[in-house]
C-alpha cells in the first residue's frame, strides 16, 4: 500500500468504478450471508429467552438493526447526493440514488418487525409512539426522495433536484424527530415503553453481529444497483460494450 | 425590485380570483366535513378541532403550490427573474410572501369563523388566528421548495405533496399543539415560540434551497 497510493479520483469515474464494483461485491455479499447466518443462529439458540417476553423479543435482532440503517443510510444518501450536486460527481449522485431504495426498504422493515413486535409485547399493532411515527416520516421521506427522481427524465436535473431534496430533508430529520417526541408527550395516550429490558451478552452479540451482516449487504447490493445505474446511464459509453462483451 | 415583485404577483392573482377563491372554499368544505363524517357532539368536535383546521390549512396550501412559480416557468418571466442582478434569494423570498398574502392570509382570516362551528371558546379562536398567522408562511417557503424541484414535470401537482407533506409535520405538531393546549386550558406559549423558531429558521434557510432548486429546475 504505502509503495503506490491508490488515485482514488481513478475510482469516481463511472467507467473505471464498473469493474472494481463488479469485483467487490463477492467481498462484501459473502461475509454478509456467513454473518447472518452466524447472527440468526446466535439470535435462535444462544440467546436466551427472555423473562418478561418470552421469545417474541428475538425479533429484535432484525428490527434494531434495520432501524439504524434505515436512519444511517438517509444521512449517507444525502452526503452522497451534497457531494455529487457540488462537485459535480455523477458516480456519487448514481450512489445517492441506489442508496435510496435499500435505505427505503431497511426502513419498511424495520417498521414491519415493529407492528409484529408490538402485537405481543404491546398487545397492539400499532403505537403512535415517538420512535415509530419518526420511522413512518423518515418512510415517507424516502418515497418523496425516489418518486422525485423518477419523475424526471434528464438524469441530470434528477440528481441535483434530488440532492436539494435530501439535504432539505436532512436539516429536517432531527426538526421533524423532536416535535413527534414533542408531541407524543404531549398526549401521552399510549405511553409504552421498552424499559425494564436488559440485555444478556449474546444478545447484544447476535445484534451486533446481524448489523454487521446489514452493513455488508447494504454495501454490497447499494454496488449492484450502482452498476445497473451506469450501465443504464453509459449506455452510448464504448468502454461499456467493451466491459460486457 | 421586491416590492415590485410582490405587486406584480399580487395583480396577477387578482386578475385570477376564482382560483384563490377555490383554495378558500376548499379549505371551509375540508372543515367542514369533519364535523358530518364524526358526529355533532360538541365535546368531540372541540377535542379535534385544533387538527382538523390545521391538517384543513396544510392541504389547502398545498394545492396553490403550482402556482408561485408555475405559470412565470412556463412564460419563461422566471428565467428572466433569475438573470437579474438581484439575489435569487429575494425574489423567491417576494413570491414567496406574495403567495402567503394571496392564498394562506385568507385562511388565516376564515379560520376564526370556522373554529366557531367547533365551538371553540374566544381564547381557542385567537390561538388558532395566531397559530395560523406564524405558521402559514413556513407552509409556503417551505412549499415553495417543492414547487421549485417539480417545475415543468408530470404529475407535479401529486409529487409537490409526497415532497412537501412530509416536511410540513413540525407545523402541524406545533400549530395544532398550540390551539389544543388554549382548549385543555394551559399555557400555548411553548408551541407558539416553537412555531416562531421554525418561522426564522425556515425563512432563512428555505429560500435558499428554494433558489438551488430553481436554478435546476429551469437550466
């Protein structure tokens, strides 16, 4: 490494990050799938049950995880689309854009395994609870993120515009989090909440261990989906024929 | 410039009454169809009155979004704007408030008049006249964001609210905040220097991104 350093502005051209892409997500699907599997069998079998409820707290281990890169993926959208709208790089706004899905879809997850969470624990599918309503707006801020973008046909304008939205959206994230926390204080209809839940080592551990494999997959699928944007984009590009024969 | 601008916005829309009148008339029927969907206990339409006048006010704004920069996109008068030496900032900041005078102020002064069918008591009423009148200019400079990136696309008019409803939310918690602490009967302060904050915040924030998304959208 410290002999060559790598160029990586080699890397921000679509034409040269299409083959290493290509090489790298093998390196990050693989440990991702040996991480889940590692992740679930600790979740299923080491971890012990809970004493207050039971096992339907093992749904946790995909639902904590997915929330966080629900979260974290928008941040990482939107840093993406700044840094492709200012310095005009097309590889990072291509990013922006196949960030989004994944992020959209952790997010659903994250608020599926919450209702089938909060049947058993709670006794009720559905809690306008702080955390949730957060989860369900930063949902419909991703949809407004993509469904923007697919509406316009001239790539170009669709990640600038894109990019403004998801920085706007960004400032109001934490604007957006406090007024529902602010809120639902406010009513205090269903105040439910998670205390009185400790974690046992193992637990953390296969938490710990599936958000790893989250990572992974997210980086390795957000690469799959970067491909098939250049490839889309690139169509004309000769160096994309050439790299498909 | 700014003043001009405002007139000239302002003429325009009152050479086009029938549409701000469509957006008034439209927020009284959302009102008031609350009352005949729920039921006329009054106890019942007091404790909802304070959402549905605010989610009533979010939605009608929405729908005379088009129209701040729409119709000078598609006479090419925005692109003019835009070439002028002055600030982008103030002229999305000038249509922008010509916008809130013509389509939101109206709500703001009918407000009061359908609070009444919510049986709402005086105090409730002007709480809700002064939670209008410091949140309805968030709804348009924030608005006119969304506006600004769906210019001249399809189905702009369905995209500008998956955009801008979303963002909308802190109004709305707050604004409604405010009014249903004056009904309960403690103090509405808080919500209304909240609202206040997300007003300065977002008058200095929002144009900005406003006039980024313009200069995309018309390039």
């Amino acid at each position: 490494m410290s002999k060559h350093r790598i160029n990586w502005y080699k890397y921000a051209a679509p034409a040269n990050f299409y083959p290493l892409a290509g090489k790298m997500i093998p390196v990050f699907a693989i440990p991702a799938a040996i991480l889940f599997v590692a992740g679930l069998y600790v979740g299923f079998f080491v971890a012990p049950t809970d004493a207050v409820q039971g096992e339907s707290y093992r749904i946790l281990f995909i639902h904590v995880p997915a929330a966080w890169m629900g979260m974290f993926l928008y941040v990482l959208m939107a840093v993406y689309a700044g840094i492709g709208w200012a310095f005009n790089a097309r590889l990072a706004s291509m990013m922006a854009t196949a960030i989004a899905t994944t992020g959209a879809i952790f997010t659903f997850i994250s608020l599926v395994t919450g209702s089938l969470w909060g049947r058993p624990a709670w006794g009720v599918w559905w809690v306008w609870d702080a955390r949730l309503t957060s989860t369900l707006i930063l949902l419909f801020l991703y949809i407004g993120f993509i469904s923007l973008q697919s509406s316009i046909d001239d790539w170009r304008r669709a990640d600038r515009a894109g990019a403004v939205l998801a920085l706007v959206g960004v400032v109001n994230v934490p604007i957006i989090y406090f007024s529902v926390q602010w809120w639902n204080s406010l009513h205090q209809g269903a105040t439910i909440t998670k205390s009185s839940f400790k974690m046992a080592p193992s637990m953390a551990a296969a938490m710990l261990i599936l958000l790893g494999a989250c990572w992974l997959y997210s980086i390795a699928v957000v690469l799959v989906r970067v491909r098939y944007i250049i490839r889309e984009r690139e169509q004309e590009a000769p160096w994309l024929a050439e790299a498909t024969a | 410039m700014f003043g001009w601008l405002v007139w000239r916005d302002l003429i325009l829309a009152w050479r086009r009454r029938a549409d701000v009148l469509a957006t008034l008339f439209f927020f009284i029927i959302v009102v008031s169809l609350f009352p005949l969907g729920i039921g006329p206990e009054r106890e019942t339409l007091r404790t909802i009155a304070p959402g549905v006048v605010w989610v009533a006010a979010l939605l009608a704004s929405m729908l005379s979004l088009g129209r701040i920069f729409g119709n000078d996109y598609q006479d090419g008068t925005l692109e003019q704007l835009l070439l002028t030496p002055q600030p982008a900032y103030l002229v999305v900041l000038a249509k922008v408030l010509a916008h809130w005078i013509v389509a939101e102020l109206p709500l703001v002064v009918i407000a009061p008049v359908l609070g009444l069918q919510f049986g709402l008591s005086q105090n409730g009423l002007a709480i809700v006249v002064v939670s209008l009148l410091l949140g309805t200019p968030v709804l348009s400079v924030i608005g006119s964001v969304g506006a600004a990136l769906t210019l001249g696309l399809r189905a702009a008019n369905v995209l500008v609210a998956l955009l801008v409803l979303p963002l909308y939310i802190p109004v709305l918690i707050f604004g409604s905040g405010a009014v249903q602490a004056s009904v309960t009967g403690s103090s509405p302060q808080a919500w209304l220097l909240l609202l206040g904050a997300t007003l300065i915040v977002s008058l200095v924030f929002a144009p900005w991104a406003t006039s980024a998304a313009l200069r995309i959208s018309v390039e």
